[in-house]
C-alpha cells in the first residue's frame, strides 16, 4: 500500500467518518485516496483551513468523538495554527493532519514549505513528522490515542510527500483506545471525605473536565447527597442541566451574580475538571480565601497552578466523583439554601433591567423557544457570548459549542458547522457582527453541505466587548470599536446561497426564526440591537467579588 | 529560593531538546543549567537540569514535563543523597613567572592540564559546582582566555536510580 493509502485506513480503522479539509500540492495523493474511499469516509470541503480547523473542533465537542481535520503544507499547514491553539487551551481531542514537501526539499526554502511541527509546538499535545512510510501508521494510531487519553487536545501528524507515495504492507489494529490513570489513594479519598463532613456551606465548581469525562451523573448525585448548589466554568455550562434547582449557573468576570456570590460564601468548594483560569477566579489572591479547595482533575499539572489547594485528587473525574460519593454525607441544608435564596433576592431586586424591548437577552430567549434540549448552540467571542452563557438554558452536555480558552472569534461558523455535521441536527450559531465579519466565508460551506444552520448576528454595529472595556475603564475612547461597515447580512447571505432575514422587533425575530426552523438550508437572521447593551455582572479584570458590578 | 535538580530519561530521538526548552520559555521557567546525552539504551537520553527557584516552580516543572509525550522519567533528586559533578575546560594564561603557581593550583584542586603552550595552560577540571566556582574564581587573577562548561550531571547514591524509585 502506498502511505497515502494507508492514513486513509488507518483513519477509517480509527472510526473516522468525517474529515474537514481543503486539498492543495501535497496532499494529492491523500485526496485522490479520498477520491478513491468517498464512500467509506466522507470529506467536508471548506472554504479555508481555518474554517476546518474550527469545524473539526466543533464537530469533537458535540459527538466527544476525535476531530479530524486535513490541510496541505505552507499556508495550508499555518491557517491551522488559530484553529490549533483553540482546541489546544479547550482540551478538545483532535487530529491534524499535513502534507508536506518531500524529505529531500525539506530545510530549502521550497515551494510552500514551512515547518510546522516546530510552528505548533507549543499549541499541541503532540507532533509528528513522518518521514518513514513504515511508521506512518502507528504513528497515526499513536495520535488518536494521546488526542483522546488523559486531558485531551490537539495531535498534528506532518506527512511529507515523498512519504504519501512510498510503499509498505499495511497490517490493521484496533482503535487506540484512551488511556486515563487515576493517581489518587485512600488517604485522599479519606481526607475527601473529612472535609465534606466537617463542610456547612459545601459549593461544586463544575468544569469543561466533567463534560470530557462524561460525569454528569456523578456530578449530579454527589451534588444531591451534600445538599449543595453547582457554579460552573464557561466550558463547564452543559454539564449541568438549566432545569436543575442546584445549578446557579456561570461563575467568574461575567457570571450568574448568585453562583458567583454564594461561590465566595461556601465554606468548601469542590471544584472538578477546572482549571482556575483568570477569567473565573479573578485577584488570586483574596480568591476563596475563606474556603477549602478540593480540586479534582486529570491533569496533575493544573492542581495548585494557579490556585493553591487544600486537596488535590487525579485522576478520572468520573471514578473520583463516584468515590467520593460514598464519603460523602448525605445531608439536608436548608440554613445554606435560604442563604443562597437571599442572594438571589438581591440579584432579582438590583440587577440591571436587560429583557426590556428588543435586548439580547429576549433574542436568546426567543431562539430558546424554537430549539430543543440536543440542539448544539455554538456561539463566538464576545459579549453576545456571555449573553449566551448567562441566558441560554442548555439541558444536555456537549450542546454548548464555545471558544473558552483562546477566546477566538471567528470560532463559530465552523464550528457549528462540525456540530451540525457531528451531531446530524439542526445547529445555532449565535455571534455577533465583528465575529462574524472574520470568518463568514463559511457560509459558503455550510450551503454546500445542505446544512440547516440558524445564524443569529447580533448586530450593534460595534466591537461590543471591547467597546464596553472602553466605556468601563477607557474614558469612552472608542479606538477602533465603532465598525461603520455597509454590510448588508440579508443580501451576504442570499449571495452565498442562503436565506437572509432582518429583525429589529420581537415580532420580526419571531417571524424570521419561524421559518428558518422550518427550512432545512442555512439561514442568517440579522438582528439589530443596541450598541450600548453591556454585559453584566461584570468583575473587573484582577477584581474580586466585592468588585463585582451589578447594574 | 532553592536551588533543585531534576533528573529525567526522555526518548532519544530529533526535537526532544526543542520540546523541553521550548517548554520552558513558553511558561516563564528559569533554569541554571540543562545536561543531554544518550544512556547505555541508545534509544533513551538522560537529561538533568538544575533550577533555582520555589517548591511551586518545581513543582511545575516536574508535572509540565511529564505530561510531555518523550520524557519517560522525570522527578527531584534530593540534594542531600545524590552525587553531580559538573566539568570545565579552562584556558589561561601563564608565563614562566607564574606557571608554577597555576600548576600547584591545578594540583591542589585536584584537577589536570591536558595542554600546555608557551603562553597558556588548558586545564580540565571536574567536580560539585561550588568547587568549580571556587576555581574559575581563583584563575581570574591569571587571565582567563577561554572557559567551556557542561552543566550539572547528577546521580543517585546506592542502588537507587530514576527507574527503581
């Protein structure tokens, strides 16, 4: 077999069904392979790596399946490098694979050369080059099992040509499986245990790493016996269901005022498959200061990196969970929860009024009414973002498709796009107009694919989030923010093939989202809001919660 | 601030060295000084590396490099139980006049001309890092004219070794 033939299957040994891609020089071979097996594995063609990039991204987040994605060398390679990074600080489980020139022109300068295992090194799990088609495909076997085992994230492969057309015997193996070690004893199971007993106000911090593991369950019944409320992380949203009187929602600069409030009251907070980052936790230094930390994740590099912890547990947060939830007291707490009611009162009484007249937050709503509890809602980066975070009621895990990390915009249409893909459903795209301005050129993707997409822009005209840095903590200098464009949505998305609409009243969003749930094509619904709606509560960057801006 | 070592076996292959440095750089660590070479098993390299620091930033170190897909072994060497020497080729400058004094010098410290010309003496000298210190400082005042220096390499006493502990 040639080595082109072989990496298409090793991917289809690998359970691969989709890869997102765009061919170029040197991945001929692999493409006219793909030519050759369309009907064992299916190619989604886009209109820029990048796009691919994020729609693989999207497409492992929805399904929880390895991401698969396909470029050629040089530019092909280096438009991957954003889409990388993203998966990378998300832990998304993802294969990369590139084409590049033969082993002999490599270090010459060639034509559309760049080195781009040495480019990603810092933004990957792993890299490769394969420069000995005998090793091409365990080396493939290799990448699924470190993009999937431990803390996921990104694997590239670098394919030189010359290694695409040389030949070797191909012998099958099984799919690689994930490899988690759980690292934790008795003693901190035990010492677990203690702390949970001797807690009053105990408070779960759920993160991204619950979703990955599949710990909803887990998290939920442990939750139950302490009797205590859930906060989650931006990745960790979906992990707990809206409908859950336990979950208060998003904690960190822009969080839920209640979950952060009564996060910061807790007396233990169990924080599982986070990783502390700055946007959730704020000054470092007064963060929980008054409470025991038991941190619970896969990655032992991230227990006590940025935030020292009285217990650090490793391992499956799955196996762990389900551990402590034998130590764990089952209790009623009814002190805790009129303390948290108290809270919320004072959120309800002083919170800025935002579901008057036609506000992000009535849009989201809106959507709300039309989708069901398994559509993938993928947003970008920005302030229509956290409108979603805050506002949308996700009920199922791995329907929240989001930037967390690398907080990239331009994230969204692709990976949508691979949500819709992976999840073979209607897909949401909520985001805003300056995210949508950097990689619209999807759509052209998205109407190839026959995909029913709902595109929601909320349009203000401005760069929303940093805009509103400004207004907050830049005396109202408005550099750059304001984007005075004449893009028309309604007719950029008949010109790509989709069906625009414009809605500036509930009325009109109503009417638009009607039919676009009715069609199966992708639609773009512009909506116009106010340039002025601002994201709150909102922490100022190295704030605490005493910092925290209500109104 | 503590001075720590760190042992390691990584897989001896192309782009090991850039994953560690570069590692490294990207999160801000500092280290003093970084040992390659290939072991008895041409297929793994031993590395030590020594780093001035807190408990926090080893410990860092320590759990950043082993989620590195190529290292195979990595954690601290207690200070107090292991045996490091580090090494130096030093080039200075000796005339007729002061020869004699280097060489009683080189002699005491227990280390070793391997060149001798006219004008200069090259000396190999091995040895913990403060002996070494101790050393290059003593030559200044005869004129330094070339210093090569490896980094620490260290074991552990006994038995015990990074694949048994």
């Amino acid at each position: 077999m040639t080595g082109a033939q072989i990496v298409i299957e090793t991917l289809i040994e690998q359970k691969t069904e989709v890869v997102f891609g765009y061919p170029g020089g040197q991945v001929l071979n692999l493409y006219d392979e793909l030519y050759k097996n369309s009907h064992r594995i299916r190619h989604v063609l886009t209109a820029h790596e990048q796009g691919a990039a994020h729609a693989g991204d999207g497409y492992a987040r929805a399904t929880g399946k390895v991401g698969v994605v396909m470029a050629t060398s040089g530019p092909g390679a280096t438009n991957l490098v954003t889409g990388i990074a993203n998966a990378y600080l998300d832990s998304v489980p993802m294969v990369f694979l590139t084409g590049n020139v033969p082993c002999g022109l490599i270090g010459r300068d060639s034509f559309q050369e760049v080195d781009i295992t040495g480019i990603t090194m810092p933004i990957v799990k792993h890299n490769y080059i394969v420069k000995d088609v005998t090793k091409l495909a365990d080396t493939i076997r290799e990448a699924f099992r470190i993009a999937k085992s431990g803390r996921p994230g990104p694997v590239l492969v670098d394919i030189p040509k010359d290694v695409q057309t040389a030949e070797c015997d191909f012998v099958p193996a099984p799919v690689s499986e994930a490899v988690i070690r759980n690292r934790y004893g008795e003693e901190q199971i035990a010492k677990a245990g203690e702390m949970m007993r001797a807690s009053e106000k105990p408070y779960i911090y759920c993160g991204g790493g619950v979703v990955t593991a599949g710990a909803e369950k887990e998290l939920a019944a442990l939750a139950e016996a302490l009797d205590c409320p859930i906060g989650t992380s931006l990745m960790g949203l979906s992990a707990v269901p809206a409908s859950s009187p336990r979950k208060l929602g998003m904690v960190g600069m822009h969080g839920i005022y209640t979950a952060t409030v009564a996060k910061s009251r807790a007396d233990l907070v169990i924080a599982v498959g986070v990783r502390f980052s700055d946007r959730a936790t704020g000054n470092k230094n007064e963060y929980l200061k008054n409470a025991k930390i038991i941190h619970v994740d896969v990655d032992s590099a991230e227990i006590d990196k940025n935030i020292t912890v009285d217990l650090g547990i490793v391992g499956n947060v799955k196996d762990v969970l389900a551990t402590l939830l034998k130590e764990a007291p089952t209790v009623r707490r009814p002190a805790w929860w009129e303390e948290i009611s108290a809270i919320r009162r004072y959120e309800e009484e002083n919170k800025a009024k935002q579901d008057e007249g036609f506000t992000p937050y009535r849009i989201i709503d809106a959507v709300n009414r039309f989708t069901d509890a398994d559509t993938p809602v993928a947003t970008d980066v920005g302030q229509h973002q956290m409108w979603t975070a805050q506002r949308y009621r996700f009920e199922k895990p791995r329907t929240f498709i989001s930037s967390g990390g690398l907080g990239t915009m331009g994230f969204g249409l692709g990976a949508a796009i691979g949500a819709s893909i992976g999840s073979c459903r209607r897909a949401v795209l909520i985001t805003g107009d300056g995210s949508f301005g950097m990689n619209l050129n999807e759509l052209a993707t998205a109407v190839s694919q026959n995909l029913p997409l709902v595109i929601l822009i909320m349009n203000n005209g401005v760069l929303g989030m940093v805009r509103q840095w400004q207004t907050m903590f830049y005396d109202r200098h408005y550099s750059e923010t304001v984007l005075n464009r004449k893009t028309d949505f309604v007719k950029l998305a008949e010109a790509f093939g989709a069906v625009g609409f414009r809605a500036s009243s509930e009325e009109e969003l109503n009417a638009a989202l009607t039919k676009a749930f009715a069609s199966d094509g992708t639609v773009v619904i512009d909506c116009l809001i106010d340039r002025d709606e601002r994201v709150l509560p909102m922490i100022p960057p190295g704030g605490t919660v005493n910092d925290l801006v209500i109104r | 601030m503590r001075k720590y070592t760190i042992g390691m076996l990584v897989v001896n292959q192309s782009g090991v060295l850039t994953r560690i440095s570069g590692m490294f750089a990207r999160r801000g660590f500092n280290i003093d000084s970084l040992e390659v070479g290939v072991t008895e098993d041409p297929t793994r390299s031993r590395m030590t590396i020594t780093m001035t620091g807190e408990d926090y930033d080893r410990d860092q170190i320590v759990k950043q490099l082993e989620k590195l897909h190529d290292v195979l072994v990595v954690r601290e060497m207690i200070p107090e139980s292991i045996v490091s020497r580090e090494l130096i080729l030093l080039k200075v400058s000796a005339s007729s006049a002061n020869r004699q004094e280097i060489i009683d010098a080189v002699n005491i410290f227990r280390n070793k001309i391997i060149d001798f010309s006219p004008e200069s003496l090259c000396i190999e000298a091995t040895g913990e890092t403060s002996k070494i210190e101790a050393f290059i400082e003593l030559m200044k005042q005869y004129g330094i004219l070339e210093l090569c220096r490896t980094g620490t390499v260290s074991l552990d006493r006994g038995t015990k070794s990074l694949t048994n502990s």
